[in-house]
C-alpha cells in the first residue's frame, strides 16, 4: 500500500500502548532489578521481566480464547508475576506482586514517541486501544504525558486483543470505518489482529525483527515512531 493511501483515507492513527508508546521492557526492568537484587536472586532481570511479559500474554490470550467474562489485566498480571516468581524461587507477599504490577501504570514514553505523535496529531486524531484496564490507562496519563483525543480499554469489548470484537468495536466507538484507522504497534500479534479486523496498520520494528509469513502484513513497517510520523505526515 502507498503512503498516499494511507494519507487520504486515514482519519485516526490508533496505538497499543505497552510497548509500543510507552517502554513496558527498560521499564519494568528498571524496576525489577533493585526488587531482585534485594530478595538474593541472581538471575537476569531482563530475562525475569520477559518470563513475567510472556506468561500474562500466554494468560491473556487463554481468557479471550474461554470466552467467559473478561478478567481485568491488573488480576492477569498478578498471577503471572506470581508464577514467575513460584518458578524462580524467589519468596513474596502478595502486596509485593500488586506493587510489581503496579508499576505498570508509570511508564514512560520511548524517547522519540512524544515528538513523533505531536506531529502526527497535526493530522490525525491520535487513539490508545490498550488491553490495560480503564483505571490503569487513567492513572498513565500523568506518567506519559501524552494528550490522545481519546484512551479506549479492551474492557469495552470483554476480550483481549488481538480478538476481532476489540478492534471492531474501537471503530464503533469512534463512528469510523475500520480501513479509515491506522493500528500501530510494536508488537506483530496486534497488527495482524488489526489488520485481519479490517483496519490498516504499522509495524514499529523497533528490535529489527522480520515480520513473520502471515495473511495480514502491515501496510507499513518503520524502525521508530518518527520514521512513522516522516512518512505520513
């Protein structure tokens, strides 16, 4: 697809936000290492941080596949970092996993996002479709700092992204067309929901990753957010 596509018939461009807005890794890491280091574990607190990341994916995308009422991300995040720290060892309470977790809600925005999407708010409507429950994306407000027209959870649809009913009803709510939204992520998962949903979408490639074989590629794939912003502003 050309930019020009992109340019004349986008209206919002719609972002995950852990992860791709803010710096869920650096972050969670930043935080993790003291807590480790203070409980004697000696193992790599990045690696513990992917273990934690993984295992709420794997536990998120368990619950949009049961199809029972939606369990709020903050309670996934509980029991993940609960399992990963039963599996390394490392003894807790439970007011230290809801402190882990809690640090979810402060992160902040990769260095290049504040500027980029400042410029792409000169021409779009800039949208968060986040799995983060809605009090969670409140509370980030004043931690990333970022003004987006509007903050939308996947608790709206009661499901986890990349489930269909996410994104579909994400364009309900704003009254577009799923191909008038440019989904952007940094996560390959999202955009192949995004795109298979119907909306357009941005792959930020930020580790330089390919892109896997699939039915539904980005229509654009950039290294940053403000190559994104170059490139469709």
């Amino acid at each position: 697809m050309s930019v020009d596509v992109i340019k004349n018939n986008v209206k919002v461009c719609m972002f995950d936000q852990y992860g791709t807005v803010v710096d869920m890794q650096g972050g969670l890491v930043a935080i993790a290492t003291p807590f480790l280091k203070a409980k004697g574990w000696n193992g790599n607190p990045n690696s513990f941080v992917t273990w934690w990341r993984r295992t709420h994916f794997e536990n998120s995308m368990i619950d949009a596949l049961l199809h029972r009422e939606h369990t709020p991300y903050r309670e996934i995040g509980h029991r993940a970092v609960a399992h990963v720290m039963d599996r390394a060892g490392i003894r807790y309470t439970k007011d230290e996993v809801r402190t882990l977790v809690g640090e979810i809600e402060k992160l902040k925005p990769f260095p290049e996002v504040p500027a980029a999407l400042a410029k792409l708010h000169t021409r779009y409507k800039l949208v968060v479709l986040s799995n983060g429950d809605p009090d969670m994306l409140e509370t980030a407000k004043q931690y990333h700092k970022i003004t987006f027209d509007r903050v939308i959870s996947v608790a709206e649809a009661g499901s986890f992204k990349p489930h269909v009913a996410t994104y579909t009803k994400a364009a309900e709510l704003l009254g577009l067309k799923m191909d008038q939204i440019l989904f952007v992520a940094n996560h390959a998962f999202d955009c192949i929901g995004a795109k298979s949903a119907g909306m357009r979408a941005a792959f930020i490639d930020r580790r330089s990753r390919p892109f896997e074989e699939t039915p539904y590629p980005p229509d654009i794939l950039v290294p940053t957010m403000k190559d994104l912003a170059d490139a469709i502003v």
